[in-house]
C-alpha cells in the first residue's frame, strides 16, 4: 500500500473533519535509521528518525499540513509565520499547494542559504528584520490577532497535531517507545508534539513512554538556565531562539519523562555533525546534530545509561545549510591539472599538489 501522507495515515488521530482538505505533499513516513557503527561506539542502540526527507526536508511538513488544511478549511486566504528558516519553507510550499498567500519573517542574515532558496521558489512574501526569531514571533502573533491572517507558527495548536505522528511512526517501527528519545529544542513546539504523540499512543496502544531529553544551543538555553537570552547566538541558527513559546510544556515533558533538558556548546554540535555524516553516511544541519551532541553528553555523564534504545530525531537535511558544511569542514577539493597520470600519483601518494 502506498504511503497517503499524514491527514490520510493518521486521520484517527488528528483533528480531521469531513471538511478537511485532504491536502498533502506526501509528508511524514520518514525513514527510522539503524546506525550501528555509532551504536557500537557510543554503546548504546541508536536510531535516528530522518526527518530531512520530508518534502521540504524537515519535520516542519508534518505541523504545516495540518495547520494549512486547517486554516484552507476555516475559510483563511492567508498565513504568516516567524522563522529561523524551516518553518517558512514548509509553510510557504503547502500554502502553494493549497492557493493561500504566504508571508514569512525572518531574521536577517541568520537564514541558511537553502532555507531561504526554498521561500523564495514557493512564492513567499518575505520580511527580513534586523531583530531575532524571538522578535519576528512577537510581531506575526500580534498581526495574526490584528487581522484575517492564519498564524502558522507552533503555538497554533494544529501544527502540534501534525508532529505528534512522528512518535507515532517510532512506535510502529520498533513495536513500542524507545528508552530515550533526544532531539533539539528551539521554540519548544517539537518536543511538547513528541510527547504529547507518545502519551496518545501509549493510551491507545500501551506503546511505553520514553525519557525525553531535550538540547539547547549553549549560547540559547533560556530553559536551561530559567531565563530569556535576550540575544541568543549560535551556529544552529535554526535553534537560535531565547524566548521559547513552548517553554513551559518542554519543562513538563521533561519533568513528566524523567528527562531533562540540557545544553551543548556550538563545538560539540560540529563535531556531531560530522561525526554523523562520516561515520554513518547521514548528513542532517547543525541544529538537529544537537540531539547527537547532547546523546554523548549524557552518556558521559551517565544521565543516560549504556545499552539503551535511542532514538535521535534529526530534524532537517543537511542540504539545508550548505555553507556551514563548507566552512567548517576540513576537506577541501584538491586542485590538481586535467591529467590521469598526475591524479593517480595523487591517489597513490606519490605526489604532493
Ligand atoms: N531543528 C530544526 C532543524 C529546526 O528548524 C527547529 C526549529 C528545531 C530543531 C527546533 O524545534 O522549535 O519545535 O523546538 N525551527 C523553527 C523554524 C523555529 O522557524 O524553522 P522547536
């Protein structure tokens, strides 16, 4: 049977009425990835859900469809968001796809490339501010109150709907909730759908519950550190957030799991990042390495015990943000002339360009 995407899969599950629109860009069934040599490593069975194939490559899809349909089905002609990138790429490409007028905010400057290439193709209306995530978020939710506009951001209810199936999807793949589920935290939405999507289907399934551990960029760990960062900073600029909306809910996802939510410095994402995509051919962006990052990090600290089933999210593709990968990354081509004979001297060491 062929996948239908999540409103059809799921519909049980989601507020999906009659009047539904059944829209979908086939969102959701990503794939679940054994890695065993980073398993063998870290001494743990690890698993990372891939969430950089979804359509617009990341978990952002499985919120937007159903906040889209949503807002298509209220009869709302228009969507607005404030972004650190992904979420205006999946809303802008589902509200092509449903016909709605999209427009986005965005921090200047602090978008990866192929974030911003995405908007751009799908028809966007794009605002730039000089101000952070934090800032744009507080503008569209008092435009979105002031106006006929649907707010698309994860404090609409819907898009926690949508992402909840992602637990779902775990469950069904490994006959239950894994021990450990870790992924990055940013405004908070993700990690209060994924708990909120285990509770429901351990209700309805006895599927088990896992701790859910939580990763903050050191230099934008509001929850960490029990304040607002009034200028967040770091290379994850997906995660580039001081103010999250969500907060209060990642605080008792942890607390309810008897997990926690942690903080890993900009070093140790890198080193995940291309940990990952060395050792297991998998190349997800900075800000979801995070959960890799904060994996080793309470492992060392024996928060998370050895032996235990993991599950990473990873949340967006690593074609994402082209630039990190190429400045940070100590491969470089090797310039070399157009000639065999040269090339294979090279391969085989016995010249030096
Ligand atoms: N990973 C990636 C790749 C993200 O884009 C985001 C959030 C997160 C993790 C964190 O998820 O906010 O639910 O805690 N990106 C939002 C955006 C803020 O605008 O694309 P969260």
């Amino acid at each position: 049977m062929s996948w239908k995407g999540l409103l059809q899969e799921y519909r049980s599950f989601l507020p999906v009425t009659e009047q539904t629109p059944t829209l979908t860009l086939l969102e959701g069934n990503t794939p679940l990835v054994n890695c065993q040599r980073l398993s063998d490593q870290l001494g743990v069975e690890l698993y990372v859900k891939y969430e950089g194939a979804n359509p617009t490559g990341s978990f952002k899809d499985r919120g937007m469809v159903m906040a889209v349909a949503k807002a298509v089905e209220e009869g709302s002609e228009a969507i607005i968001c404030a972004s650190t990138g992904n979420t205006s790429a999946a809303a802008a490409a589902y509200a092509a796809r449903a016909g709605l007028r999209c427009i986005v905010v965005i921090p200047e400057g602090k978008i990866a490339m192929g974030k911003l290439a995405q908007a751009v193709m799908y028809g966007a209306e794009i605002i730039s501010i000089e101000g952070n995530f934090d800032n744009a978020l507080q503008i569209v939710r008092n435009i979105s109150e002031e106006s006929p506009i649907t707010l698309v951001n994860s404090v609409n209810p819907y898009r926690i709907e949508g992402q909840k199936t992602a637990a779902f999807e775990i469950c069904d793949v490994l006959s239950g909730a894994p021990d450990v589920l870790v992924l990055p935290v940013g405004n908070a939405g993700n990690i209060t759908a994924y708990w909120k999507g285990f509770k429901e289907y351990h209700e309805k399934k006895e599927t088990g519950l896992p701790e859910m551990r939580g990763f903050q960029a050191e230099g934008a760990a509001a929850i960490v550190h029990d304040r607002v960062f009034e200028s967040p900073e770091t290379i994850a600029t997906a995660i580039r957030i001081g103010n999250p909306a969500s907060w209060r809910f990642a605080v008792e996802a942890a607390a309810e799991s008897n997990g926690k939510i942690d903080e890993v410095s900009d070093e140790e994402i890198l080193a995940a990042y291309r940990m990952l995509a060395r050792k297991e051919g998998i190349f997800a962006e900075p800000a979801s390495c995070a959960s890799i990052a904060g994996l080793q990090k309470q492992l060392q600290s024996g928060e998370i015990q050895k032996g235990s089933r993991v599950v990473a999210v990873l949340t967006g593709n690593g074609l994402k943000d082209p630039t990190t990968a190429v400045e940070t990354s100590v491969i470089k081509p090797v310039l070399l002339p157009m000639d065999e004979k040269i090339i294979l001297d090279h391969l085989q060491g016995v010249s030096k360009p």
